[in-house]
C-alpha cells in the first residue's frame, strides 16, 4: 500500500489519480463529514457521511483511524484498506497505519510544497478564502515531517509535473516491493 502525507493543497490527491490511472494503483477512498466540493463525486473521491453517520461507525469499531480537521471527521475505514492502494491521510492516521501494516506492506511518501504554491492551489479549486491563511499556518505545524513515524520518501511538489511525480514514486515503490 502507498500512503501520502503532506499538507492541504501540496498535490497528494492528484498525484494519487495520476497514479491510480496510469500505473495500476487503486484509490482508497477515506470516508469525512466535510461537505463536498465542485467537481467531486460521493464514493470516489470520498465517502461523504452526516457527522450522525460517522458517529455510528466510530461506535461500531469501523475505523482505523480517524481525526477532526479544520471542524469535520476524516477517517480510514478498516474495510477499505487494499493492496495496491493509494490513501492520504495525516500524521496522527499516518502512524496508525504505520503501525496497522508491516512495513513491507506500506511505502510512505511525505510531499511538500511552499506556502505560496498551496495557497494559489486552493484559491483555484475554490476554497474558502477566508479559511486559506489559518490552513496554511495550522498545516506548517501539523504536517511537520517530525510527526510522522517513518518516510520512505520524501517529495517536493512546487515545480514539478504530476507525471514527474508519478514516475518517481511508481519506481520507488516497485523497488520497495521487490
């Protein structure tokens, strides 16, 4: 499994499509009660589930991990973790699969990008202006690279294509796994 962990905006979800649909890698989609954004779709980009919902499935054990961001629960479900799979999650989830999986069995990249980049990133898909200064200041401290309990890799996404991205990630992660 290949786990992504980095601040809003830095390209983890692009760079999981782009992996998922040229090198065979399977989305894992992670469940949140944020509401949805143009151009997202419920069930492919997340499950998008009532804070009343999310509540149940914390009752039930259904997680593996799960947080509050920015006021909405984010979380793994244990049914949807897969070989070949592709999620992001946030340090604190980060290292509870870290801890859930072997490590031959998980590859985790660390991407970053500058404040400047994600900030334009987020004014382009629409984000709440109002939110983007406070995101960016509480990422910086909550993605610190020190809170995550192992990185295979580590990615600067500021002036490098996806496609780039991609390859470099793909070729790591075929070396891991041999």
């Amino acid at each position: 499994m290949l786990l992504f962990v980095g601040a809003s905006a830095c390209g983890k979800t692009e760079l999981a499509k782009y992996l998922c649909e040229y090198y065979n890698f399977k989305k894992t989609i992670t469940t949140t009660t944020r509401k949805i954004r143009p151009n997202e779709v419920k069930d492919v980009d997340y499950h998008f589930l009532s804070v009343e919902e999310f509540q149940e499935k914390i009752s039930s054990n259904s997680f593996l991990e799960y947080t509050t961001y920015n006021n909405n629960y984010y979380g793994l479900l244990k049914s949807d973790i897969k070989d070949n799979g592709v999620v992001i999650l946030e340090p604190n989830g980060a290292n509870k699969l870290i801890a859930y999986l072997s490590e031959k069995d998980l590859f985790v990249v660390y991407i970053e990008a500058e404040a400047e980049t994600r900030e334009k990133r987020m004014l382009n898909r629409l984000d709440d202006k109002n939110d983007i200064a406070n995101r960016i200041y509480l990422d910086d401290r909550l993605f610190s690279i020190s809170k995550i309990n192992r990185i295979n890799m580590i990615l600067n996404n500021d002036n490098i294509t996806i496609s780039e991205l991609a390859k470099k990630v793909a070729e790591e992660y075929l070396k891991y796994n041999k």
